[in-house]
C-alpha cells in the first residue's frame, strides 16, 4: 500500500510517501525547514509558518510523490497532521490534504502529531508491545506507555517547559543559532559539566513528571554572573545544563521502566537525536533488562514519513474516523495523545 504524508505543525513543512507490505519502505522523506524565515524573531512566529505551509506544502508534496515515482491516484492513503501544533499552520496543511482527497477520492486519515512520534520507531523495525516511550520533543516531555497505535497511557509529563525548549532557551541566551538543541550538543562536547551546578528537580517527589524551569534559571543566572560569556565558559555552560537534563529525563525514565514492567524502551522527538541521551538511554534499558530503541535522526525530528506510518497503523487498527468525519474534522491546536479523538464539526464540543 501506497501511503502519502503531510506534516505541517510546527516549522517544518514536510511530505513522505511510504510503501507497506511486510515491511515499511520509506519511498521519499522530504522536510522544508523555515529556520531562516524565523530568525530574525529569535523564535518561530506562527503567522510567517502560517504563510510558508500555505506556500510549500503542495510544492513539497509534488516534490515527495515524483521522487517515490507515484502519483495521487496509486495512493491507498492521505496522512495529515490534524493537530496539535500552531493552528494556522495545521489548518494550511490539512486543508490541503482534504482538498487532493476530494479531489482524488483518495482516503483521508487525520493523524495526531504525537502519535507520529510515539510510533515513529515502526520506521525501523518497530518495538515489541507494550513499550514505554520516552517522548522528547520542542513542545512535550511525556513518559507513555504505548499498547499500539491510539492506545497510549500517560504516566508523566513535564509541569513546565519541555526539554526541547529548555535546549532552545539556553541556547538563545547564549546567542547560538537555533535550533538550540544541537548547538548545545555540539558546544557541550568541550565543555566542563562539573563547573556549573544545576538544581536535580522534583527529586524525591512520587510520579513520573518533568521539570525544566528550575534548570533554566541556573542558567539565566550563571551567565549573568559569568559575563561576558567567552567560548569556554559556554562550552562549560551548555555541559552543564546538558548534562542535568539528560540527567532528570533519564532519572524519571528508570523510575517509570521499573514501575511500568515494560520489555521495551523508546525515544522519540527531536531531544531524542541527543546522542548523549540515547547512549545514556541504551545503558539504562541494558541494566534494567529492557531492549532500547529510537529512531534514526532523521525522524526524530519532524518528518511526515512519522504521520505517514500512525495515519496507516491507525486506519489498519480500525481507528480511523469514516471519510465523512475525517473532511468535517476540525484541527485542534491542543490534543493529547492519551485523550479523546478529534472533534468533528457540528458533532459534539
Ligand atoms: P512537538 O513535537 O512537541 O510539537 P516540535 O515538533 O517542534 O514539537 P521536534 O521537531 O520533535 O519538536 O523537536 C525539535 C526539538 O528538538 C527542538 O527543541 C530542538 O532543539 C530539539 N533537538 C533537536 N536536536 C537536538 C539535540 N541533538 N539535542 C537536544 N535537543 C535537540
Ligand atoms: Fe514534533
């Protein structure tokens, strides 16, 4: 089966086309990044995504369908991203795909941005069922136990930022180039990570929750006190916080593998691309006699090849809502991945 899909949500405006069969074959992955539209704002505006989802995502999808070699009518599926996100650019992005459904009477499947994620590992081979996910990404830190595709279990979230935006925080203070997380990463690796100390939070607290806020005032005041920041002092910086983050993901991640009993570990979300994270995530599963997966980096990030996967997995499983609901849902800018389906319009809230 021929599957297209399209991810507008946040910055990135992205088209994939994935053959199914046995196994999962990534035809074509293509993400049009807008980092240079947004850089002279020091963060993403939505109304300029807005505008490049609108302007990109049909040149973007016509570029993903001739590199696959497929055209609209081969397709079994439309995958979009229906939310949650910054919803100017949702809306671009679905509106688009319920217009070539229409036009092409090509099913519609709405996907969750987060359930792209959670089963983003499925691009590569998968995980064995149920596994706890570590979700990392520049607007969620969530702990989940995922049963398979739209049956996912919240164990923790973070109270506060998310780990992706505390990276992008420090990141700005400190004047790198965004996005942050791989700057810090980069800049990390010559750093000191014992000069700076760094709060550990919600130590000795019961749950399974994340806080990033207390870190990012450590920050905030260390570099005024060390100003004006030389090159060392922010290699020092950037370990130091890197290494308290990666610290409290990998406290609460141990704690809920314990809890939970789970066989299989997994990352996803753009934190997720950390290589520090993911070797400290693979010792973890290993002492813990859980396997440990994530996926490859490239869709650890926004990818549509992700919504691409959930739209086929959920529609397989039965979940996916009748075409006529699917073209009269509304796209939420909020929408857990442990709550209900999307609304449809004139249907309920
Ligand atoms: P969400 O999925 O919650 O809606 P998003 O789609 O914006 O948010 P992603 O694209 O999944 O988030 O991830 C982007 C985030 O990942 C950014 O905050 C970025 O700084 C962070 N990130 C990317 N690479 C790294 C890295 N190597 N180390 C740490 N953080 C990273
Ligand atoms: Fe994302």
């Amino acid at each position: 089966q021929l599957v297209l899909g399209l991810e507008s949500s946040c910055d990135d405006t992205a088209a994939a086309v994935l053959c199914i069969g046995e196994d999962v074959e990534v035809l074509s992955s293509i993400v049009r990044g807008q980092d240079a539209a947004h850089a002279p704002f020091g963060g993403v505006v939505p109304e300029i995504a807005a505008r490049a989802h609108a302007d990109l995502i049909d040149i973007v999808a016509e570029e993903a369908l001739a590199e696959a070699e497929v055209s609209v009518p081969d397709l079994s599926l439309i995958a979009a991203t229906a939310g949650p996100g910054l919803i100017g650019g949702v809306m671009a992005g679905f509106t688009f795909a319920k217009g070539l459904s229409i036009a092409s009477g090509v099913p519609l499947v709405p996907v969750n941005h987060l359930e792209g994620h959670a089963l983003s590992v499925g691009l590569e081979g998968g995980a064995e069922l149920p596994y706890l996910l570590l979700l990392v990404s520049g607007g969620h830190t969530q702990l989940l136990i995922i049963e398979g595709p739209g049956q996912a279990r919240r164990l923790g979230t973070t109270i506060d930022d998310a780990a992706g935006e505390a990276f992008d925080k420090t990141a700005k203070l400190m004047g790198l180039p965004a996005p942050g997380g791989p700057a810090i990463e980069r800049l990390a690796r010559d750093g000191d990570a014992e000069r700076f100390a760094m709060p550990r939070p919600l130590l000795g607290r019961e749950g399974y929750d994340f806080s990033f806020s207390g870190m990012k005032t450590a920050v905030r005041q260390a570099a005024q006190e060390a100003a004006p920041l030389n090159e060392s002092t922010k290699a020092d910086l950037a370990a130091s916080f890197q290494k308290a983050a990666i610290a409290h993901l990998i406290r609460q991640t141990e704690r809920a593998l314990a809890q939970s009993g789970a066989k299989a570990l997994v990352a996803a979300g753009g934190v997720a691309s950390n290589s520090v994270l993911r070797s400290e995530l693979e010792a973890l599963a290993e002492r813990s006699g859980a396997s440990f997966k994530a996926p490859a980096l490239r869709y650890c990030t926004d990818n549509a090849a992700m919504i691409a996967l959930a739209g086929y997995q959920l529609h397989a499983a039965g979940l996916a809502p009748s075409q006529e609901d699917a073209l009269a849902l509304a796209p939420r800018p909020r929408w857990p991945l442990d709550g209900e389906a999307a609304p449809v319009i004139g249907r309920g809230k």
